[in-house]
C-alpha cells in the first residue's frame, strides 16, 4: 500500500518504523526517516497542500499525527478527495482541541473527570477588565491550591500550568487571556497517570498497551513540563482490570456519545487518565497518538497478530470491529528523551549529534546507532552541509529498549543513551524508576469510602503538558 504519513517527530518516526514494508511517503518528516519513506515538505496546516500532495504520491492510505492538521480539517479534505485517512475528523478533533468541548461531551456521557471553569478573554472595556480580573480571583478561590490552569485550544507548547503558586497560576491564566484564548481552571485530580490509546472507529473500541509519560523537565518530577521526557509500558501498577475499565468507563461512552450527536469519532483517542480513589478519571483527551509514549507501545505490537497498517487501516475504512486481536510482545519497553540545551524554554538547535559506535555517515560519525529505529527515533533532527545528523528541535532523539522486566528495557533504554553525544544535551535518568521501585499506588477501590463518580465531581489533577 502507498501510505503518506504527515508528521515531523518521534511519533511519526515510530509509525513509519511500525508500516516499513509498504511504499512510505512522510511529510513534512526529519533527517532521520529517510531510510524508510520518500520525506517531502508540506504546510500541515493546510487541508488543499495535504490532499495535493497525496495526489502526487497516489497515496492509498494517509494516516495523520499531530493534532494541528486534524483541528485543521486535513482529515475533513482528504476523505473529501476520496483517500482514506487514519485520523478523526475536525468536528471529531474537538476532543483535543477545545477542552470545554470536551468537558460537555463527559459530562454528557457520564464519565469520571476534573470539575472545570472556564474564562473567556473580556472586550477590553474599562469595566470588563475589572470584570475579568474578579472572575479569575474567583476561579483561583474555588480551584486551587494546587491550581491547573489550561489553555482552551491546542497548547502549542504552553498549555497547562499546574502549581501551588497562586501568583504563577494567574500569569499563565493571564497570559492565555492575552493570547485571546480561553482559559480553564480545573481541580486538582488524584493518582498516578496513564497514557491509554484506543483505537476507535464510532463505536468499536481497541486499545493498546497502556503507558506512562514523564511531562516534567526534570529528575523526581522537576521543572517545567515538557512535551514528555520519556515513557515505558506496559505499566506493572495498573490493576488487573485497569484497560478493560478504561475503556468501559471512558472511551467507549465518549465513543458513544460522539456517534449520538453525529461525529463519529474514527481514529486514535488518546485517554489521559488519572487512577484516583475512584478508578480512572479523564485528565485530557488527544485526538492522536502520544508522543513519547506511542514510541515504546508500537514497538510492542507483535507481528503475529493484525500489522499497524492494517489495524490502522481498519479504524480508517469503517472495519475496526472484524480485525483479528491485536498481538504484543512479552515484557517491557521504555524511552528515554535526549533534550537539546535550553529545551523546553527555548532549545538550542544547530548542534551536532554522534554516536560512540564510530561507523560515520557524516564527519562526525554514529551513523549505523543512529539509524537504527530500534533503537534510536528521530524527534527533532536535521542535517549540516557535512552530512551529520545536527539538533533541530527541543526533543531531539527518543531511544529505546526493552525487556523481560521493566527494569531491563529501562537499563537497555540508557545503555543506548550513554553512547550518543550531543553539546549540552540532557534526559532523565529516572523514567520508570517509580514503577521499577513499587513507589505507584493505586488505591483499591475496596479501601476507599463510597463516594459521588459523577462527571465533574471529584478532586482532580492533572500535570500534563503539550508541545515541543
Ligand atoms: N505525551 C503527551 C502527549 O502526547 O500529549
């Protein structure tokens, strides 16, 4: 099959990775992908430069990554050109892309989530601006501490502050405001975090291995949130009933409620989820496949069971419910997020990356580390006029590893690290370490008093972030 897939990151690069085999086109793509697909430039933002270009590369088959192009109506144009597309489309991308949206869709469907006030940005008369500055004092008073203050739209980058600091919270919310943007204050969820991918086409609901993402910046969960530092899976705390849950009690009620008010949902819900005393609650829909943590879960499916192509393929063509059981590997998969210097506030680029197995395919040698997908994905890589692989993103590279014990994949993950060389580079040394320590709780529900489940009802949280 002709598959276009658009994209730039570490996602892509492990999508690409997961459908090698079939005739790849990636667009706008990195330096690091061209052993596997054919890299074209497009503008993602724009639906006609997209469908144009899989005219040009008779694409079959498009799957979408970001979420810019999905609120952008790409997926909208491209089935209107007749392709098919993995990829919601911009009614259904609301999900992600207006958190309100989404507020009223869980309500709707009864699930589990953080309360939820929104402000929106005033007129800028004399009178609104006091009107707003009281709205804000209010929604501090009524959320906080800890206060999670979220940008209403795709983040870019900046999107949610959580912090014990009133003064802090205000800013971010201030600054969304100024930005034009609405602002959401949310309570404070509960409970370790989990990253569970479904696959849905309307009704039909397959996940994948659930996972956990590391969004701060630094060791022990310090520093500023990031698109994420590193993820592993499948994930040893979960209970035993943890996906199964999720999915009956958030991704397929959501499914349901999508379809009842005439957008089906049919691509990659992306289930945020914090395990509170009262089980999973929703701290952020994605209309797309995470990024870091889709790198060690695709890295996990088992060829004996349904390709990522054809699973992908069936969500986008309306056959989700007839493909065979998904398959996955034994054991565990982790990466490991090299960072460029200054990243997430303002990353260097233009920096050249090596590799100590010394094969070179520019003057500073590490080539065959460094194009190796198994080990090594692109995230934000370009090339100098000497051929070497240089830093052109703030996530840089995601390496990976895996392992009969979570222990082992996380120790394989930072044995592949340790070799590679970039100035001023950085990455947690402590992804996973909470699992591999026993240190994740999730509070048995027979332990906890019964309480309201209700949408909208519980103390919440949420410490996630987006962007580059
Ligand atoms: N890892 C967080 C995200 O993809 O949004």
């Amino acid at each position: 099959m002709r598959i276009l897939v658009i994209g730039s990151g570490g996602r892509e690069h492990a999508l690409l990775h997961g459908l090698a085999g079939h005739e790849l086109t990636v667009a706008p793509g990195n330096a690091g992908m061209h052993s596997l697909a054919d890299v074209r430039p497009v503008d993602v933002q724009d639906p006609a430069s997209v469908v144009a270009l899989a005219r040009e590369v008779d694409a079959e088959f498009v799957v979408i990554g970001p979420e810019i192009p999905l609120v952008a109506g790409v997926s909208d144009a491209l089935r209107e050109a007749g392709v098919a597309v993995f990829g919601p489309s911009q009614a259904a991308a609301q999900l992600e892309g207006s958190k309100a949206f989404a507020k009223d869709v869980m309500a709707a469907a009864g699930v589990l989530t953080a309360s939820a006030t929104q402000v929106a940005p005033g007129s800028g008369a004399a009178d609104a601006a006091a009107a707003l500055e009281a709205a804000l004092e209010a929604a501090l008073d009524e959320y906080g501490p800890t206060y999670v203050v979220k940008d209403d739209g795709l983040a870019g980058g900046k999107g949610v502050v959580v912090t014990p600091d009133r003064e802090a919270a205000k800013a971010h919310a201030e600054a969304v405001l100024a930005a034009g943007n609405p602002v959401l204050f949310e309570s404070f969820l509960e409970g370790p975090e989990v990253s569970l991918f479904c696959l849905v086409d309307g009704e039909t609901v397959v996940p994948l291995l659930p996972a956990q993402d590391h969004k701060r910046a630094y060791d022990n969960d310090e520093g500023p949130n990031t698109g994420g530092m590193g993820a592993y899976c499948p994930l040893p705390w979960l209970p035993d009933d943890g996906v199964e849950r999720i999915v009956a009690e958030i991704a397929e009620p959501v499914a349901r409620e999508m379809v009842a008010r005439g957008i089906p949902y049919q691509g990659l819900l992306y289930v945020g989820a914090a395990w509170g005393p009262f089980g999973p609650a929703v701290v952020e829909f994605n209309a797309r496949f995470g990024d870091p943590e889709t790198q060690p879960v695709l890295s996990m499916l088992d060829p004996s069971g349904p390709s990522l192509a054809d699973a992908l393929f069936a969500t986008a063509t309306g056959t989700l419910s007839s493909l065979p059981s998904l398959a996955w590997k034994p054991g565990f998969a982790a990466t490991v997020v090299l960072a460029s210097s200054g990243y997430p506030a303002g990353p260097k680029t233009g920096d050249v990356i090596s590799a100590g197995d010394g094969a070179s395919g520019g003057a500073a040698g590490g080539a065959a580390l460094l194009d190796d997908p198994t080990r090594v994905l692109h995230a934000g890589t370009g090339r100098n006029e000497d051929g070497d692989y240089v830093s052109a993103g703030g996530r840089v590279l995601n390496v990976l590893g895996h392992g009969e014990t979570l222990e082992a994949a996380v120790a394989a993950a930072y044995s592949v690290i340790e070799q590679i060389e970039l100035p001023g580079s950085f990455y947690r040394k402590d992804i996973a370490r909470p699992a591999i320590e026993g240190a994740i709780a999730v509070v048995p529900a027979e332990d906890t008093s019964a309480g309201d489940t209700s949408a909208g009802d519980t103390s919440a949280g949420d410490t996630s972030a987006e962007g580059e």
